[in-house]
C-alpha cells in the first residue's frame, strides 16, 4: 500500500508540472494585480492559473478554479492549490457580487484543486465532492502538506484541508435560485474521485481533469474508465467547456475527442509494448509517438502515464 501510495504521489508531481499555457478568447477582468478571471457571461466566471513547472516556479495556482453567481448565491469550483489562491478567488468573487458564497465544488482530490477551500470556511459554504473524496483526502493529507511546504513556501500557511460535508454517490442537483448546477459522479477515470458540473442555464460544462486541452492529458486512475466518462461527457451538448486544465471551448467535441483519440492510441501501443515484452521503459519512448506533436508537454506528462498504466495493463 505505502509504494502505491508513493508511485501515486510520484505521479502528482508529475502532473502539477505539466501545465500548459492557454489564451483566452473572453473579456478579462482584474481581480488583484495578478488574478484575471475570464467573465463567459450568464454569471460564470474562470480563472486560468498560471503554467508555471513545479521545479521552476510551482505557487499553487496552476489549474481552472471557477464561479457560478445565482440569485440566491454563488457555488465555486474548485479553489486552488493554496489559501492564498483560495483567498484570491474570494476577493475576485467579492468584486462581482454580494450574493453569500453558498457551494464550495471540488471536482477531485489533486491538491492544485482543493487547497483554497480553508478561505470559504468563514462563509459556512457547503463543501461538495465524490463519495471517496474524503477518505482520498484524509489518506494523502500528510504527503500533500509536505509537498505544500516544499513547494510554496510561506504561501503553504493555512492551506488546510478541507473536506466535504455533502457527498455526490451518482448525482446531485444544487439549486442557486434561477439556476441549477447537475453534479455527476464518475467511477475510476483521471482519478477516483472525479466530479462534473452542469449549469443548466447556460449549458456550461465543468469537467475537472477528466478533460485536457492544448496539454497532454494526465492520469492516476484507469485510462478504460477516462474513455468511458468522456463518451458521458459528450452527451451533455453542452455549449460550452470548462476543462480542468486548459482554455474554455465552445466547440467541446472536438476537444472531447482529441482526448480520446490520444487515451486510445496510449492503450494500444502499451498493451502493445506489454505483448511484445518491449518493456516499461522502451514503451515510454515509444507509446503514443503519433501523438507527440498535437499536445504541450508531451515527453513529460506521457511518459508518467505510460508509467502509470504498464504496470496495471499487465494484469488484464
């Protein structure tokens, strides 16, 4: 169990280093000197962290971190890697209404997504997440404060974790007033413990890390499951995407299924690799090769995934 846990940690590195960078097509609004939030209109707003590798410059803020405002309230999803991030977020919700922050939305347990939610303690939010999220989180709490301290320094201060008091088992529906957010649960994909959100007034889907743009997609759970909840992700037709890491589209399938295309040529070359008795590691230099040029960060993140899944696709 402690090497699993080990290889798994391995892997997070990995993936909090593999962020790559996007452009925004929307209008952009200052929320501090350094946190721009992509406005998409209809109330929803993102922030794109900045695309920084955890070895030259990792500060907790790499990933998607998003808002919803309805009448009654405001649901936020996911809030970052550290409270500072988290606080930021806050500040930028607090320039754009001030509607009670009622949901705290964490669509994963990957500590780039879950380490801002100490700053909506004080609003007595309702923290959300899969059913396995919070033993995921008690599990991982030591190392992730460790990783925490070593990378962000004094930003690592009071980045508590923070685990959710109302768990999605298959769906939920929360109500914000004139909107309604539809969170669904995922079996083992990216991770364990994925979570999607559906806004129903704008058909704006969030996916979390079960969808990558521009960047190589990165996975710790089970490459068969990822395909699986895309192919459910696709029948959403939602008008808009928010992936976990990545820039907002409008045209989801064909992000959709560049994913796939690459998480299908990733299986079939490994279980190649694993037929032919090629190896882990020449199977790293090899599996995917078709894909290297249509994804950022390709040798990294593709390598920790054939590390990641060889050992598990030799045992079907």
């Amino acid at each position: 169990m402690q090497n699993k846990m080990l290889s798994v940690l391995g892997g997070l590195l990995l993936i909090l280093g593999s962020a790559c960078a996007d452009m925004s097509a929307h209008a952009q609004t200052e929320a501090s000197d350094n946190f721009k939030i992509e406005r998409l209109g209809n109330g929803i707003y993102v922030h794109h962290g900045a695309h920084l590798d955890i070895d030259i410059g990792y500060q907790g803020d790499i990933c998607n971190i998003s808002f919803i405002i309805g009448s009654k309230g405001v649901a936020v999803i996911d809030t970052g890697g550290s409270l500072k991030v988290g606080n930021e977020l806050r500040e930028a919700i607090r320039k754009e209404t001030p509607l009670p922050i009622l949901y705290v939305i964490n669509t994963h347990v990957h500590p780039d997504h879950i380490f801002g939610n100490e700053a909506f303690v004080q609003d007595k939010a309702v923290f959300i997440g899969h059913e396995k999220l919070v033993k995921a989180m008690q599990l991982r709490k030591e190392a992730y404060d460790k990783l925490n301290l070593k990378y962000l320094g004094d930003d690592a201060k009071g980045s508590e974790t923070v685990t959710p008091s109302l768990v999605v088992k298959d769906t939920l529906d929360i109500n914000l007033g004139d909107r309604t957010l539809h969170l669904t649960a995922y079996p083992n994909a990216h991770t364990n413990t994925d979570v999607s959100v559906m806004d129903n007034k704008t058909s704006t889907l969030f996916t979390g890390d079960l969808l990558f743009i521009d960047r190589t997609p990165v996975l710790e759970g089970d490459i068969t499951g990822l395909i699986a909840a895309i192919d459910k992700l696709k029948t959403y037709q939602a008008k808009t995407v928010v992936p976990g890491h990545g820039s907002t589209t409008t045209d989801g399938l064909t992000a959709f299924n560049n994913e796939q295309r690459y998480l299908n040529a990733l299986l079939i070359d490994i279980r190649a690799g694993i037929k032919s008795g090629a190896g882990l590691e020449k199977t790293m230099d090899t599996a995917a090769a078709i894909e290297k040029d249509k994804w950022l960060l390709f040798d990294i993140a593709n390598r920790r995934n054939v590390n990641t899944l060889y050992p598990a696709l030799e045992w079907e």
